[in-house]
C-alpha cells in the first residue's frame, strides 16, 4: 500500500504539471514477472489502465488488482507529454498511408538488452526545415516474440529526446539538419529486426 501511495503522488505531480501519458518501468532484472517484462516502455493515456496479465491497473502495485500482479512489484511509471501525433503512437494508423516510404532497415535486438543504434537514413536538409517521421518495426524471427525499440531526435523544441515504442512511432524532428536514431530491445529470445521509416519533409513555409 505504501508502494502506491508514492507511485499516485507521483501521478498526482505529473498530471499538475501537464503530462499527458505515462510509461510502464521495470527494475530490469531476472526477477521481473513476465507479465510485467511485457510492460515495460508501455505507453497509455494518463488516466487510462495499463492492461496486465488480463488485469487493468491505473498504476503499478494498484491495491484493486490481484495480488498475482502486485504482491512485491518494484514496477514504476515515467510520465511525458504527447508530442503531436502521440507519443503512444495512437494516431500513427491515421497516417500511414499519408507518409512514402523513405528506407527499410535491419537491427538486433538483443534478449532483455538493448541493440546497437542505427542512424535513420538522412539526407540533410536547412535545420529551419521539421521532418515527419513513423517508423514501423516488425520481427523477423522463426519464433516470433515481443519486442520494444527506441528512437531519438531532436524534437520541434530542438530538445533531444528517447521515447519508447511498440510496432509503430510517429514522430516529427524539429531540426532538419540533426540525424535521428533507434534501437531495440527484445523482451524474450535474441530477434532480427526489420523496420522502415516512412519521411515527409516540412519546409518553414508549410507551417
Ligand atoms: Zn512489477
């Protein structure tokens, strides 16, 4: 109980000071249940459920949950603000079809570890240009299992930032002239990653 009177004062300090989605965190060892390895970099609105393991909980160690997903959970939860588009990658479906696709990729993710970064493919333009990005990721093993990726850039504040993501992730670079990156990170067995970008360039005087 004292575990999620700490993590809803933290919500409570988060929502005041206008975060918009909170991220699933695990302590990141072998002791994580495997319900909760699933979560990790899991994104919902903030005042949605995480669902895990069949269970809605509004945060980590929620005593209205089964003791089956709280008893002893050391979980935590980041909380960030959407960037347009959605830092959970909620309206990414809207604009697949919107997007060409720019360049296809490989990547490792390595099992319970992160892969090495691969640049996104960049042709430099003016740093007075944005570029829209979604990029798509699935895996190409025989066993298929989950996995996460990462990508950072420097975002329209020209703030370089991480944000986590699964499947997809739409997110628009402020500054043409940075080069964004992704990682990722497999949540079970080692998997060969395939992703591709699709890339819409915004000049100044579109926007
Ligand atoms: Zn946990």
């Amino acid at each position: 109980m004292a575990r999620y009177r700490e993590l809803r004062r933290a919500y409570e300090q988060a929502k005041e000071a206008g975060k918009t989605v909170k991220i699933w965190r695990t302590a990141g060892d072998e002791t994580v249940r495997d319900s909760h390895a699933a979560m990790d970099g899991v994104a919902v609105g903030i005042e949605e459920n995480f669902e895990v393991g069949g269970e809605a909980l509004f945060l980590p160690s929620d005593p209205d949950a089964s003791l089956d997903e709280t008893a002893n959970c050391r979980c935590t939860v980041e909380y960030e603000v959407a960037q347009a588009g959605g830092a959970a990658g909620n309206s990414a479906e809207i604009r697949i079809e919107m997007l060409p696709i720019h360049e296809t990729y490989q990547a490792w993710a390595p099992p319970l570890a992160w892969g090495p970064w691969k640049n996104l493919e960049q042709e430099i333009v003016s740093e007075n240009y944005r570029v829209e990005y979604l990029i798509e990721a699935e895996t190409r093993s025989n066993a298929p299992s989950s996995f996460i990726g990462e990508v950072e850039y420097f975002n329209v504040d020209h703030v370089q930032v991480r944000e986590t993501f699964r499947g997809s992730h739409y997110f628009v670079l402020g500054d043409g002239a940075q080069v964004p990156k992704a990682l990722f990170r497999s949540l079970s067995l080692g998997q060969n990653i395939h992703f591709q970008t699709r890339r819409r360039i915004i000049s100044p005087e579109e926007r």
